[in-house]
C-alpha cells in the first residue's frame, strides 16, 4: 500500500502506526495502535476458533461489525471442510467491513501443548491464503493473547518472527505491508518491548 494511502487511511480510521520496519525482502512491518475494524487493508486476521463461531473477543467484534455475512460464510466453511486447524485458515467476504476478506485463523489455547509451533502456522498459513488471494496488504491482531491466555512477550516474539520468517522464506509474496493492529496498552507494551529487543533498539 502506498505511503499515501496509508495515510489517509489511518487518519479516517484514527489508527497511528507506532513503529515501521522495512524487511529485507521488501515488505513494510508495522505496528498500529487502534482498531482492526478500521483497517483498510486487503485482509484483517480474525483470532478464531476451530468451529469459526465469532462469539467473544476480537472475532465478536468482527462479526458484529461486519455483519451477518460474516457468521453465515463461516457456517458454510465448516459445514464443507469441518473444524479449521491450526496451519490452514479459513477465509470469508468481509461484509461491511472496509477490508475485502477477513481471514479465520485458529490460534492456541495456552496449556494446550506445541502453543509456540501451533501460533506460528497460524501465522504462517494466514500469510501463505494471503498469498493465495494475490492480496497486498493484511493486518492481524494479537492471536490467542486474549481469551486464550497466550502470554502477551511470547506471542509478539513468535507472531513477529514468524512473520519475517515467512516472507524470508517466500521472496515471490505479493505481500507488501504487514500491520500488527493492536488496541490495548498491555499488548500494545509487550509487543513494542519484543519489537526493541528483535531489531537491537535501545529505550
């Protein structure tokens, strides 16, 4: 997405970019304080369950936003391909969303065991549909560090690793802006903190 769009963009969402990194292979990895609603990007990444039933959290809030839509295209996906694993998410129309596709990926309950490996294909598989559905531009939430109780400093290290990881790994991807869209300030703290230590910065 261009310098300029995004601009205009978070000043109609009143998102703010906090911090902005250029990867090696190109793409731009941000992080945004405000609402993953109201991000105008190609896709926002729902933390999902595996039954894609948007009932509490980030996916209720999208649910409610986007519509009816959104819950009826879940139902279906389930119905056809049944319980949504770990590495390969869902994806559904956005509804009223500003965002053309909102993908569905299940993250971890913490306890459960394999949390760090299972949040990474998460990750990992909302990039590679990403990719699939020639999109540009995603932003995702702080997967399972709500409800599901992933501790906050171990997910922002595996969901930003597992980021620059993938698109190390996949120099074609047509992905060029990355967002972390995150609303609290104890998220919003933990994940600036993993940020500064993962890139060497100091303060």
């Amino acid at each position: 997405m261009p310098d300029g769009n995004a601009t205009i963009n978070d000043e109609m969402s009143m998102n703010r970019i906090l911090v902005e990194h250029i990867l090696d292979s190109g793409q731009r990895l941000q992080i945004v304080q405000g609402d993953l609603t109201q991000e105008r990007v190609d896709a926002i990444v729902n933390a999902a369950n595996e039954f894609l039933q948007h009932g509490g959290g980030v996916a209720a809030a999208i649910a409610r936003r986007g519509g009816a839509q959104i819950q009826a295209e879940s139902n279906a996906w389930v119905q056809e391909f049944g319980p949504v694993r770990h590495d390969a998410p869902a994806y559904t129309q956005a509804g009223n969303l500003p965002c053309q596709y909102v993908i569905h990926a299940v993250g971890p309950v913490w306890g459960e065991g394999d949390e760090e490996i299972k949040l990474a294909a998460a990750v990992a598989g909302s990039l590679s549909l990403a990719d699939r559905l020639k999109l540009t531009s995603i932003a995702f939430p702080a997967i399972s560090t709500g409800i599901f109780g992933f501790p906050k400093v171990v997910a922002a290290e595996v969901i930003l690793t597992s980021i620059e990881d993938y698109c190390v790994k996949n120099p074609d991807s047509g992905l060029m802006e990355i967002r972390l869209t995150l609303f609290d300030q104890p998220t919003i703290e933990a994940f600036l903190r993993v940020w500064k230590s993962l890139k060497g910065e100091k303060g």
